[in-house]
C-alpha cells in the first residue's frame, strides 16, 4: 500500500484531527475522522440505503462523520485517481 497525504482538518491542534490519505495503489481513499454518535447512527438505520439491504452497521465496518471543511481535500471526478477495484 502506498498511502499519500491529501489533507488534514484546518487549524487542527496538534492530535486527533480528521485527515484523508489516498492508497495510491487502489484508489480508494482513508479517512480518520470522529466516529458517528449513536443519534447519527439511529438515523442512518431509520433513512437506510437501498431495499431490502441491511441497515445494520456490521462489526468490520464504522461510520465516521467527516467536517465538510474536509471535502476539499477528496479527488473529484477529474482528478487521475481511477486506479484499482473501484467496488470496495
């Protein structure tokens, strides 16, 4: 895995910090950021996904919350990142 930096949350004290690195090999993009409070994690469960999909979160799984500051810092559509299984 090649891990390259792309961005670290603005004014952030010196731990803890949101921060998106792209794994250059695959594409896909890894994120630290805060972990969903149990009020954002009811709601994902009640708004779902797709039907008949599961809206529990599984155990190898998690939902982060990520500052909207944050989205800068991810690859858009234009960008030369399409490498890899795009079907993480």
């Amino acid at each position: 895995m090649r891990l390259r930096f792309l961005g670290i949350y603005p004014n952030t004290p010196d731990d803890g910090s949101p921060t998106i690195w792209l794994d250059e090999d695959t594409g896909d993009l890894v994120i630290q950021s805060y972990k969903a409070d149990l009020a954002t994690l009811e709601q994902c469960r009640e708004v779902g996904s797709v039907p008949g999909h599961s809206t529990d979160v599984p155990a190898h799984e998690t939902v982060i919350r990520l500052p909207a500051n944050m989205l800068q810092f991810i690859p858009g559509p234009s960008s030369e990142v399409s490498v890899g299984n795009t079907s993480s």
